[in-house]
C-alpha cells in the first residue's frame, strides 16, 4: 500500500523558521490566559506546536522548535515572568519535561513522516532493510556497508552500476529526494511515468542531519522503478549514513 503526501521542497524550508517561531506565537495567543491557565496545559499545547514543525521539515527543525518551547514557556509562563530563570520546582520540572518530550516526539514525527509515505507490505522489501539495518550496526567498515546498499540499489532500481561519493556535493544532477521523488534542477521529473533520467542520479546520505556523501546512480534506460522500490532504496541509503556514524568513514571509494 503506498502513499504520497509529499510536501514541497519551499514548504519544508519554512520549517526551521516556523522552528522559532511558532512556539513563540502560541505563547503570545495564551498568555492574555496566564491566570487561569495551567502551565502542564500550556506545555501540552506547545508539545504540539513542536510536533506541527517536525512533521513540516525533519529533525533539525523539530529539536529547535522543542528548544525554543522549553525558552518561551520559561520565559512567560514560569514564574518569575519575562525571565529566563524559573524559581518554583514545580516549573522546572514542567519545563524540563516540555523539553525532553518535545525533542522525543520531534525525531518520532520526523521519522513518521518519512515512513508513512510508504506502508512495506512486500517481504522482499522488508527483508532488505531489516539486513542492511542490522549490517550497519556491525560492519567492520563503512565500505561494507556501501558495497552491500549498492547491490541492493542495483537491483531495487534495476540499475546498470553505481558509484559512491564521501562527502561531496559537485554539480547538479538528478536527485532522488526522500519522499521518492526526483528533481532536476528546480522540476520535479515524472518517475512513475519516465523512469528514472539517462543520466547518473544522485541519492544523498545523511544521517542525525549530517551529510556523509552520495550514490550516483546509472540507470537502465527504460527501466521504471515502482514508488516503493524508490522509497526503500532512500530508506536503506540512510544506513550507509548509519554506519559511517557508527565507524571511523574510510579515505577510498569503493567502485
């Protein structure tokens, strides 16, 4: 079963600016309420706040939303009021639970988001990630990890080859994005309907937010990758991201 909720590259990045603000602005509608307003309530509403942004862009955006909630929240609903300081033990641990929660419920809406837009019924697809996730976690180098994404990608995307590309971001290719769509330059190529570009597409890694480096993928002309395949290569091209995290990334490309 799939689904296709994709939102817009130029609405994602709203995301870290709605990160700051839109704590900042439910604050401002409650705070005419201060006095008969409860502060776990308030914390409540603002946990919501945080997950809206998390769901709009990714993690990243998320957490500073979470930050600035727990600052706002100290700030105007803690007493002693318009101070970042917080007297009452009580407050603190609100906010610190409006923290802690907020940052948890950002990295599981982040991640939410990137998975609801495809539902993994078939066992093949399930039984690639479940490898490639536990082969990120004890792999005795990065390259292992690569060199078994790559055969996956191959064959997921029915590929001629591939190469990987540590830490750089030269030119401007193709790219397939992380909801399985695929941009060129600023328009979105129709992959359902063309397959995949004549030309080396790129698919980035990251992980925790960090970019690791890319895949250049040389499609089979004519070959139509499914939705799905696309979404699975995305999800097990996060665990080379995975892996180079967990092992010191080593200085050659595998080819």
């Amino acid at each position: 079963m799939l689904r296709n909720p994709s939102l817009s590259p130029s609405l994602r990045r709203l995301a870290l600016p709605a990160a700051v603000l839109l704590p900042l602005a439910v604050t401002a509608v409650l705070l005419p309420f201060r006095s008969t307003i409860a502060a776990p309530l308030v914390a409540l509403v603002l946990v919501v706040a945080v997950v809206a942004v998390a769901v709009l862009g990714n993690r990243v955006a998320g957490a500073v939303a979470a930050l600035s909630a727990a600052a706002w929240f100290d700030f105007f609903f803690a007493p002693p009021y318009e101070r970042f300081t917080i007297a009452g033990p009580g407050d603190v641990a609100t906010a610190v639970l409006l923290l802690a929660v907020g940052l948890a419920v950002s990295q599981l809406a982040a991640r939410t988001r990137r998975l609801e837009v495809v539902v993994v019924t078939d066992a093949d697809h399930l039984a690639r990630i479940h490898e490639t996730a536990r082969l990120a976690q004890c792999a005795p180098s990065p390259h292992r990890v690569v060199e078994h994404v790559g055969d996956q990608l191959v064959s997921l995307l029915q590929l001629r080859g591939y190469r990987f590309e540590y830490g750089t971001l030269v030119g401007h290719p193709p790219r397939l994005e992380a909801d399985g769509t695929l941009f060129w330059g600023r328009r979105t190529w129709n992959a359902d309907l063309q397959g995949l570009p004549d030309t080396e597409v790129e698919l980035r890694v990251f992980h925790n937010g960090r970019f690791h480096g890319r895949f250049m993928l040389r499609p089979t002309p004519g070959a139509v990758p499914s939705p799905q395949a696309r979404l699975v290569a995305v999800t097990l091209a996060d665990q080379v991201g995975t892996a180079i995290d967990l092992i010191a990334p080593a200085p050659a490309n595998p080819s």
